[in-house]
C-alpha cells in the first residue's frame, strides 16, 4: 500500500486506465508504472518503487531477519495487503535466513484485493520476488469476504489473508503477533484506518515485546499507540519520506486477552501419540510434525486406513447454500486446505496427480429447484459476484450434455474440487518427516502421570508409547477410548455411520458412458479411477446407516445397499445408471466396501481439548462423509490451536468445531 499520501499533481495523466476487474479493485496505472487506486485517491506505492520502504521500513523496522532467529513459529500482522510486496519481501528474507522460524505466518487485512493478473503487474523488478509472487498468484482465486488460508513452502510459510473492513477483522478474528506492519493509505483519505479505535484493535493483537513498523508519523497515529501502551519514536525515513516510526507493545499494565476457552499454548514441539491413523489422524500428524513435534501413529490395524479413510476413491467438493450457511464457508476453508497438501504432496513426489487425485472439477446435479447459490454470487454487478463464480456457478451445457444430461436439469459446476484415493493421501502424510507409525498398537486405555505425561497402554495394560501430547482420532471409536480413561467425553453425541459403496471394473460400454469428471448430488459417482494394480473402475454411493456399526454387512444387507446405490445414480445420471444395469440387475453381485464413519449431531467435525483440566489431550472426529473436504483443514486448525497461531479459517466458524460445545451439549441433556 501507499508509503505516504501522494495525490496526482494537475499535471500528471494516468497512463493507463482499466475497467474494474471481475474480481479485484480497479486500478489505474500512472505513467511512471506506478499503480493507482481511483477509490482512495493515492498511490499504493511511492514513485520510487517501495521495494526500499518494504524490506527497510518494515522487515528492518521490525528488527527482522534478527528478532526471529531460532524461534519455532514468528506471527506478523499487516494491515494492508495491496499488492502483497511487504509479504513478498518477508518471505524471501525468511528462505535466505538459516536461523529463519521453522514456521512464518504473516496474516494480512485486505478490503479490496486486486486481480490476479494486476498481482504480478504491481511488482518491482526483482526475479526473486517475481518467482514467489507467481506462486502467490496462483492461489489467488475465490477471495470472498472471510478469511483465506494460503501455503508456501511445503506449509512452512502460511499467509492468512482477511477480506474485510480492517476494523471489522481485528475486533472478530483471534490472533497474537510478534511484529505490526502498519501500512494502508494515508490518514487524510482513509482516517478509520489510523483512528484512535483501530490502534486498540491493533493492540488487542499484541503480546508485551510486540514490534510495529510504519511510514507513517503523524501526531494523532503516534497519540494513538502511546495510549495503548507502545513506547513510540520517529527514526530517520526511508526516500522520498524523511521520517519512519517504530514501536514496541510495553504497557504500564499487563496486557489481558481473551479467554478463548483453551490450554495454554506450548512454547515448543515436544513429543504427541496420534490414536487412529485415517484420514483425520494422518492430518493432524502432518500438521504437527510440520512444526517440528515427534509424532508416533498408533492404530490397531496393521496398515494405515484400514477404517473409513480406505475409500477407494472419494470427493473433496464444496457445499453450497443460499444464506452461505457454517457448513458452505467450513467446505470452502477446507476444499482450499486440500487442494494445497495435495499439490505439495505431488511436488514432493509422495502422491502422483491423476493416478492417486485430481483436480477434476465435479458436478452436482441438483434434482431439487432452485440451485442453491448465493443470490449475491449471480449479480454481476456485486463485487462478490466473480470471487464467488470461482468456487461454483452453474453448469453450462455443454457440462450437462458430457454427463448426458437433459439441458433443463439443474446443476452446478464445482470448478475447486475434485477426486482423491485416501488410503493413498493418509500413507503420503505418514510420510512426512518427524512421523513414526506404530501398527497393530490397539490402544484401550490412556493415563496421564504426575509428570504431565500421557501414556497409551493396550488391554492388558502394557504401556503402548508416552508423550507430552495426545490426539484422539479414531472415528467412531474415539469416545468408547475417552470413556474407558475415565473421561467424560463418552456422554458426547457423536453417532456411528455405516456406508456401503458399488464399484467394479470397466467394461469397455461402462467406460464409454461415463461422464469425464464426477457427479455429486444424491449419493455421487466418480467415473474413472485406477486401482492399485492400474485398473480403472467406478465408484457409487454411499449408504447412510446411521447407529450401525457390523462388519462386514450381511448378504442380505449387501443387496439392498447395491439397490440403494443403484436407485441413487439411477436419479444423478439415468444414462450412466443405464450402462450399469449388468451389474445392478445381477443375480450374484460382488461385495459391497463397507466401514463405518461418525458424525456429531450438528454434522460438523469435533476439533479441541477434551477437557481444559486435561492439558495435552486432544480430540480430532466427526468427519462424517466428508473427510476428504474438512480433516486437512481440521488438523491445521489443531496445530493452530496448540501453538497458538493465527487460525486458519474465520474465528466463529472455529468455534463452531470447538470440542465444548460438545460438553456444553452432555451437560444440559
């Protein structure tokens, strides 16, 4: 953003104007190359490119690289993204430091992102900055109004980006930060900005030492942060400004936070036992060792997904709704969250794109009217409107006419979706460095001695592995181990969940009727998939058999979910359903794949500590059907948790996973 207020002189013409971007803010670019914003009447940058100010008048400003050297995480807060060069210049400081924080989070504010293509415009001339900017540039994509998780460097370098009135994001949202970059336009055209308000929301965020760099240094801004308690001081300016301002968060009284109704957070990575190696479990041990924690996998199997998680083949998809209800903004934070492991899981040769996922698209064929999209999300004129057209919009015909539909059905192109093999997602994980895996390790028991450390002991009661950290991710078996340890978690309702699936191999006329991506809807279908010796097949389902939990399903059982399934496509896809009758119309059928999932009462994942008096003991479940949606999202917001890091996704859809609400909901009943 700008460096100072610097208005167009009456001589100066813009040597460019654009038309509003579909999905940013309208820039005008100066004749000197200089981006302009119409809305604030200022420059984002000085004419002297702001490459200096970025990496002097805030890295430098904050005492960084310095200030984080052999620190385990450091957490910046921005007040302005713009075109991302503070962020840019962060980040390339912390890929050339040695003593660089194992894990950089730089959460920035933004109200009016630029597009894509204006991203890349905006840059100085750097090419090392150009090359991390082209990765910023590609997850630049359906940014509505909310908060958005972005990921570098294999997860070590994590922008979140808050799409909103700064003043709205800092009185909701729930971080503490290390450094302040106060950057934005100047006070006399956006004065809410620098207001003495939005310097408490600023120091609401800050922990006593926190650092704040600014180009800024008029006298009410200065009055401001000193009353809140930062020693304040003019120090010589970056060009073409003569002075720059510095500041450190030490109040005369002890700053209090918010009680967000969890354990303290750990100082540094220890050791943690993760009980249950799906999916959710796979996640949550990804996600901590990424931080630098000893991770030990326990699991009564002797392979991994060998419960619900080893779905042959299953959807990552959105959820959509018209009022963009908890559950459409979890799927979205979550679908983003997948889409990134995937992606660095495959750049680190641990899953291979389309053989073990794709990043397919999937259509949803909606037999109910109308679709169910945001209003605001179909008015061009809304500025949500292409942000929101990203994640879905509906099908054009061409779409439907590929899955044989008739034109007049209603249905819905998911553009940031896609398919996923996750017994092959949870092995890639395990792969990760820092984690061990411990097969045919039944935990039934868990206690925590007088020194904090939690031991996992078998029936018999020998002694499985100790940590300083547990989490629970068994599915539907992760409360029947709460109860046993004498917890009271058992009281929770969380149910199990039967699914039964179809699926055999192609036949030369199934593979031809297939349509080239999958279909969700009522049951959903993924057409074409390999196995694990390269065979492609379809897949069908699922059942619903909520409370029933028998392995495997009677014959009996077995026939009536393969009509279930059949009399499901049969609405999705007639045509598909159609090419099928062979096998849905056999006399003798192959198995059904069955195992049981679980899901709370409100169907959303459960994500917190068990009990606060339980320091160390942690709950990750209730993925229900969607597992490969929300468990990567559901371990990154553990780790965030425990650390206590800027989250990953807004702080009331947080609460909304919060483990309490399942013992608020025990206690009442």
């Amino acid at each position: 953003m700008s460096v100072e207020s610097l208005p167009l002189p009456p001589s100066e013409k813009p040597g460019e104007s654009l038309e509003p971007p579909l999905n940013g803010e309208s820039i005008t670019w100066l004749a000197d190359g200089t981006p302009y914003s119409p809305r604030f009447g200022d420059r984002y940058r000085s004419e002297l490119g702001g490459l200096d100010q970025a990496r002097q008048g805030f890295l430098g400003g904050c005492g960084l690289p310095e200030a984080w050297a052999h620190a385990s995480q450091w957490r910046i807060l921005e007040i302005g993204f713009g075109f991302g060069l503070n962020f840019l210049v962060t980040w390339a400081a912390w890929k050339a430091d040695p003593l660089r924080p194992r894990v950089l989070h730089f959460a920035s504010i933004e109200a009016y992102p630029v597009s894509a293509d204006d991203l890349l415009r905006g840059l100085p001339d750097d090419p090392q900055l150009q090359l991390l900017a082209e990765q910023l540039q590609a997850q630049w994509w359906g940014l509505l109004p909310g908060v958005h998780r972005l990921s570098f460097d294999n997860g070590q370098v994590l922008l979140t980006l808050y799409v909103g009135d700064a003043q709205t994001v800092l009185r909701k949202q729930q971080l503490t930060v290390d450094s302040v970059y106060l950057d934005g336009f100047s006070p006399k055209l956006n004065p809410e900005l620098w207001s003495p308000e939005a310097m408490k929301n600023v120091a609401r965020h800050c922990r006593r030492g926190t650092a704040v760099a600014s180009w800024c240094i008029a006298g009410s801004v200065r009055e401001g942060l000193a009353q809140q308690g930062f020693e304040v001081r003019k120090v010589p300016g970056i060009p073409p400004k003569r002075h720059n301002l510095r500041a450190v968060y030490n109040p005369r009284w002890e700053p209090r936070h918010k009680d967000d109704g969890l354990p303290p957070p750990v100082t540094a990575p220890e050791r943690c036992l993760v009980i249950g190696a799906g999916l959710a479990g796979a996640a949550a041990a990804a996600s901590l060792a990424r931080r630098g924690w000893q991770v030990s996998v326990l699991d009564a199997a002797d392979a991994p997904a060998a419960g619900a998680s080893g779905l042959p083949s299953g959807l990552f998809c959105p959820h959509v709704s018209p009022d963009d209800s908890v559950l459409s903004r979890l799927s979205r934070s979550g679908v983003r969250t997948t889409l990134q492991i995937l992606q660095q899981l495959s750049i680190a040769q641990l899953l291979d794109q389309g053989k073990d996922w794709e990043h397919s698209g999937v259509l949803e064929h909606d037999l109910h009217e109308p679709v169910n999209l945001p209003p605001q999300w179909l008015d061009a004129a809304t500025p949500q409107s292409h942000a929101g057209l990203q994640w879905s919009c509906p099908a054009t015909p061409e779409q439907l006419a590929a899955a044989h539909l008739p034109a007049a059905s209603h249905a819905l192109w998911h553009e940031q979706a896609g398919w996923v093999r996750p017994a092959q997602l949870v092995k890639a994980l395990l792969g990760t460095a820092g984690i061990r895996w411990q097969g045919n390790a039944p935990v039934a028991r868990l206690a925590q001695t007088d020194d904090a450390l939690w031991t996992a002991m078998d029936a018999e009661g020998k002694t499985l592995a100790q940590a300083e950290m547990v989490v629970v991710a068994l599915g539907p078996a992760s409360t029947a181990l709460l109860q046993a340890s004498g917890l009271q978690a058992g009281a929770w309702e969380i149910a199990p969940i039967r699914g039964q699936v179809s699926m055999a191999a192609h036949t030369a006329q199934t593979r031809a009727a297939m349509p080239p991506f999958p279909v969700n809807g009522h049951g959903n279908l993924v057409p074409d998939f390999p196995n694990a010796q390269g065979q492609r097949q379809w897949i069908m389902g699922s059942t619903f058999e909520r409370d029933v939990t028998a392995l495997p399903p009677t014959q009996a059982e077995q026939r009536d979910a393969h009509a279930s399934n059949g009399e499901k496509l049969a609405a999705l896809l007639p045509e598909c359903r159609q090419a099928l009758d062979d096998f849905f119309a056999a006399k003798t059928q192959p198995p059904t794949w069955a195992r049981v999932r679980c899901a709370a009462y409100d169907r959303i994942p459960v994500v917190g500590p068990v009990e606060l008096k339980s320091n160390g003991l942690w709950l990750l479940t209730g993925m229900g059907s969607r597992g490969l949606t929300l468990s990567m999202l559901a371990g990154e917001l553990l780790a965030a948790r425990v650390h206590g890091e800027p989250l990953p996704l807004d702080a009331k859809l947080a609460l909304a996973l919060h483990s309490q609400r399942m013992s608020a909901r025990a206690t009442k009943t």
